[in-house]
C-alpha cells in the first residue's frame, strides 16, 4: 500500500475524510474541504461539478482506480474531501 492510500486511510479513521459525491459537494459547501481526492476512473462530472461550485482549494487525481482506493480505505468511491489542513498537506506531498 503507498503512503497516500495509507494517509487517507488514517483520515478516514479520525473522521475527516468525506466520501462519496454527495458527502463531498456538503463538505464543500459548507467549507470544510481542504483537499479533493479524485480516482483515475472518476467521472468528469465530479470536474465540471467542482469548478461549477468554485472550490478553491486544490483538487488532485490518483494514478489508482476507485477499486484500489477503496480496498484500501474500505469505502469504494471515486470522490473523497479531505476536511483536516494537516492531512491535506501531507497527502499532497506524496503526490
């Protein structure tokens, strides 16, 4: 398993991690996002989505499938927000 996996793995576990297209467009809503994680094999929807909703923070894709992702994390999904500055920015840097 590689680092970034591993971290939202962790992220999930304390809670700050939103999964799924709905959980994430709340998140970001409301400003909690930090961070979008998008899976290779994300539908371009959750793009035009993203830049519709005018989120500011960054947005970065895996070079992993929603199927790997979510055999690491244990939530199969291809949008996740990360809602903690210190994980984002450690997530990031394994990008």
């Amino acid at each position: 398993m590689n680092k970034t996996l591993s971290l939202l793995g962790i992220c999930r576990k304390a809670g700050k991690l939103s999964v799924g297209h709905d959980m994430v467009f709340q998140s970001v809503r409301k400003g909690k996002a930090k961070l979008i994680v998008l899976t290779k094999d994300a539908s371009p929807r959750h793009i035009r989505e993203l830049e519709a909703a005018e989120f500011a923070g960054r947005v970065i894709t895996l070079e992993d499938t929603s199927d790997i992702v979510g055999a690491s994390i244990g939530k199969r999904c291809c949008i996740y927000a990360v809602e903690d500055d210190g994980f984002a920015k450690a997530i990031e840097k394994t990008v």
